[in-house]
C-alpha cells in the first residue's frame, strides 16, 4: 500500500511539473504578444494578451508579475491623458486575472485592490443617478460592490481539495491492485475527479 502511495503521489507531481512548465512558456509567449501589440499602438490587443499572460499564474516563475505591472502601467498612463476607455479595460483586466488565479492564496489581491480604487473612480463619471447623487457618492457605491463581489468562495477551494486528496487515495488503491477494494478505488476516482473540477471552476 505503501508503495502504491508513492507512485500516486510521483504521478501527481509529475502532471503538476509538466502543468507549471507549459503555463510559464504560455505566460511568457502572451507577454511578448502584448509588448509587440503595445509597439505598433494596438491597446486592445496589448491588453488581451497581458490578461492570458497574467492568469498563466506559477508561484515564484512565470510572467504574471511583469504581466500586471504592463497592465498598470497602461491604465495610469491612460488615465492621466485623458483616455478613460483604455483605462477601464486595463483595470478591468488586472482585476479579473487577479480574481481568475486566486486559489487557496490570493498572491495578486494587492492588485485587484488598487484596480477596484481606480474603477470605482472611474465609474463614478457616469452619471448614474441609481448610484448616487455626487461622484464621491457613486464611487463608494461602486467600490461596495466591487469589493462584494470579489469575496473569496473558500467553500469551493475545500471541496477541490477533498476532490484532490480523493484522487490521489483513489489511483493509490487501484494501483495497489487490491480486487475487494477496485469500486471503491473506481467511486473515488471519479468523485474526486468531479469535486476537484467543480471546485477548481467555481472558485
């Protein structure tokens, strides 16, 4: 048993080194497709490719550092001439990759934050009344609402884990070849493959 343990668990790493390496070399091709769209003046696209680039999230390696960095850079070098839509997109941007990568950690938050200052700001120039009366009014109204809907669903990440940990108790017994216990090796595999994704999606 012992040992089909460790041939799960080398399996395990194995798929998540080869998941880490393909995001790093992902993350670093949608980097310099934003650097070459930024060069011949194409925002939108700049920006689109900097998202992928900053949600090919690994921890330590990986381009989604300079990816956000790019992204704030553009927004507040946006708004101070003037161009509120290049902006928005910018920090929206930096908003939703930040919310895309946040796991059991939230290694970007510090981001979102700032990007919800600004879009609140920004949103506030609208004239919607339903929002307030003042720009001061609405921008509070919008950051309270920003800040609600980017509340961490800790629930979900719990059930991705147990579907985790099931995964690899599951391949463990199949592995160990144990007849008496193959459906109930079988049952975990495939509710833990279910827990897993459904955590990992509605996270």
């Amino acid at each position: 048993m012992r040992q089909a343990l460790v041939v799960a668990a080398i399996a395990v790493v194995v798929v998540l080194a080869a998941a880490a390496t393909r995001a790093v070399w992902a993350g670093g091709r949608a980097l310099d497709a934003g650097d070459a769209a930024l060069a011949r003046g194409d925002h939108a696209e700049a920006i689109a490719s900097w998202r992928r680039a900053a949600r090919w999230y690994v921890p330590v390696a990986g381009a989604s550092g300079d990816a956000f960095e790019r992204l704030a850079r553009l927004a507040t070098e946006a708004e101070a001439r003037g161009d509120t839509m290049t902006a928005r997109e910018a920090w929206q941007a930096v908003r939703s990759a930040a919310l895309a990568i946040r796991g059991a950690t939230a290694p970007f938050d510090d981001r979102r934050r700032v990007a919800d200052g600004h879009l609140a700001r920004l949103y506030a120039a609208d004239a919607n009344t339903g929002a307030g009366a003042t720009v001061e009014e609405r921008a509070a109204w919008h950051a309270r609402v920003l800040a609600g809907a980017a509340r961490p669903t800790r629930g979900w990440l719990v059930l991705a884990l147990a579907g985790l940990i099931a995964l690899v108790a599951g391949g463990g017994l199949l592995v160990a070849g144990d007849r008496e216990r193959r459906r109930f090796a079988e049952a975990a595999l495939a509710l833990g493959a279910a827990a897993w994704l459904a955590g990992l999606v509605m996270a």
